[in-house]
C-alpha cells in the first residue's frame, strides 16, 4: 500500500492484527484491524484503490471505514467476500506483503 509505518512493522516481524474476525456486515464482510503505531485509518481511506488491489478485490466492493474506536486504531474493511478471510488471515500472518 505504500505505508512506511506498515512496511516497517511488516518488516520487524509485527503483524497487522484483528480486533474481530471477518464477520457480515450488510451486505458484505467487514473485520477491524489494530494498525501499527503511526498509522492512521485516514491514511488507509486515502489508499482505498491500493487496498482493493492488495486484497484482489474490485474497487466497488473495497469500502474502509473508520471505526467508532481510538483514532487510527481500527478502521472496518466491509463489503468483503467471504474468500478474502483467507487472504487477510495471510497478510496478518505476515505470509503476503501489504506493499
């Protein structure tokens, strides 16, 4: 995605991790993620096409949301299939580069 912040955490071995697991949302998916320090959630809004890409998902059905959380802490990826859960789960893992 081109976030330095996700880069260098991805890098030192600390994964992006999920506050809640996929789950419905509407009529999608959603999932919160606990970012690294110094990433906000308006810096993952402003990469939405890069996400999409990254998430191998059309633009149209990639919507990050900022969560009703701390600032930065943990913004909603809704509208997601249910295949992408396995996906996420590999670049939580650290197994796919985020960018």
């Amino acid at each position: 995605m081109g976030i330095a912040g996700i880069n260098e955490a991805l890098r030192n071995g600390e994964p992006i991790r999920f506050v809640t697991d996929l789950h419905r949302d509407g009529p999608g998916w959603g999932c919160d993620l606990d970012l690294p320090h110094g990433v906000t959630a308006g810096m993952i809004l402003a990469r939405r096409e890069q996400l999409a890409s990254g998430l191998r998902r059309p633009l149209s059905a990639t919507w990050p949301e900022r969560a009703a959380r701390a600032r930065g802490q943990a913004p909603a990826v809704g509208r997601l299939p249910g295949h992408v859960q396995g996906q996420a789960a590999r670049l939580a893992a650290g197994q796919v580069r985020a960018g």
